[in-house]
C-alpha cells in the first residue's frame, strides 16, 4: 500500500474526518483531526478561511526570529519512525500467520509487544 494512503488510513482510524478539499501540492485529500487541517502525504498544515478554501498555514516571524527546523524535524521523525514501526508490525503479523514453529512464534510475539509498546510511546510525544 503506498505510504500516502496508509497515513491517510492512520488518520480515519484516529478519528479525523477527511475533507473535500485537496493538499495544493499532492492533490491528497486533506483531513482534519484535533482542530487542525493536514494532509497525509506532504505533512503540510493548513487553515480555511470563511468561504472554505485552504491555505497554507504560515508562521509568522516576529524580530526576525527563525523557526525552530529542529523542532519541526523531531516531528516529522518521530512521524516516519511511528510508520516504520506499524510497517514491521504488519510484517510480523503476516509471518505469524505462516508460522508453524513454537520458538519463532514466541519471538514474534515479543517483538511484536515490543513495538506496539514503542507506538504507544510515540503517540504520547
């Protein structure tokens, strides 16, 4: 499954709504979760004015002040680690299923509580 679409899925069992408009750039739909308006592709924010079109949400720099990149990154990191772990997670589930010896099937087990142990971590950044 392309990685866009199984961000988007991630969103919709989150509990976004997805919206009619589309990302300016990707052409994904947008979604809006938390009060926010994002698109699970480029990872792009936006905001709709009263008539319902979207922009890209800006930051505005007072003083000459830069945006802190650093912070944005974490995020954007932590993000794409989330989604590596789900994708070893399906991979494991998968191999579960065909697994017919008892000592890889507990390590299955293992890893697998492991890293639904790490996403539940991620999730609370």
């Amino acid at each position: 499954m392309d990685k866009s679409i199984s961000d988007a899925v991630e969103l919709l069992y989150k509990g976004a709504k997805m919206l009619s408009q589309h990302c300016l750039d990707c052409k994904m739909p947008l979604f809006k979760h938390e009060d926010k308006i994002i698109c699970p592709s480029c990872k792009k924010e936006f905001k709709m004015d009263e008539n319902g079109n979207v922009k890209p949400l800006t930051k505005k720099i007072k003083n000459n002040e830069k945006i802190n990149k650093k912070e944005e990154n974490i995020f954007y990191k932590t993000n794409e680690l989330n989604n590596i772990l789900k994708d070893k997670l399906y991979f494991l589930i998968k191999e579960m299923k065909n697994c017919n010896d008892v000592n890889k099937l507990e390590y299955y087990i293992c890893l697998s509580l492991k890293l639904i142990d790490l996403i539940e971590r991620l999730s609370k950044l």
